[in-house]
C-alpha cells in the first residue's frame, strides 16, 4: 500500500485526526488526538496521543499522520504544542515548524488530563 490509499480527516467533534484506509471502505488506521488550549487568544493545539494499528506497522503512516496534522495545525494559524513523544521527536526531525511549536506547560498538561478523563 502506498500513502495515496490513505487520508487525514479532521474530527473535531472527537478532539482527533484520524486516519483513514481508503482502500478498505474507510477503516481507521490510526488517529492523533488532541485538545486545544486559548492562551491569550491564540489556539494552542496540544497533540498528546499518536498512534497506528499494529496491522500499518511499518509503512511511515504515523509520520504520515503527524505531518497532515501538523500541517493543517499551521495552516489554521494555531500553535503546536508536543505532549506526544512520537510528535516531539517528529518536530525535531523537522526544525521548519520551530516557530509554530509552543513548549509543553503545565496549562497543557492539566488539559490533557482532563481531556483523557
């Protein structure tokens, strides 16, 4: 399977993107879930949960996944903040979003919490 099979969908309702299997009516293949904060009114997404199902291992959907967010993130003008190590890491590999990316606070963390409860 090649990345044109798949596709990055926004569920907002849902605090996540999900990605989706194209090629198998539309099953979930992974998702990113997050929570915005307002910090003075900017939107500061916090991206806190990446994940892949087992049966994609090993085709690069998670960096797929992580950089369609990322990019609809920016596009939307919000602030990246990395509670995922998988998208910390990610960020690193990818220093042309160092000015959209926000450092984790503890505002962050406590949403994050109460987002997961």
């Amino acid at each position: 399977m090649t990345e044109t099979h798949f596709a990055v969908v926004d569920r907002p309702d849902e605090s996540r993107y999900v990605l989706v299997d194209q090629s198998s009516d539309g099953r979930e293949a992974g998702e990113e879930s997050y929570v915005d904060v307002d910090a003075a009114g900017t939107v500061e997404r916090v991206l806190f949960h990446t994940g892949v199902d087992e049966a994609y291992g090993g085709q690069g959907l998670a960096s797929f996944l992580v950089q369609h967010v990322v990019d609809d993130v920016v596009a939307r003008g919000y602030a990246i903040v990395p509670v995922c190590p998988y998208v910390a890491k990610w960020l690193i590999r990818h220093p042309e979003y160092d000015a959209h990316v926000v450092k984790p606070t503890p505002t962050h963390l406590r949403a994050v919490n109460a987002r997961q409860q």
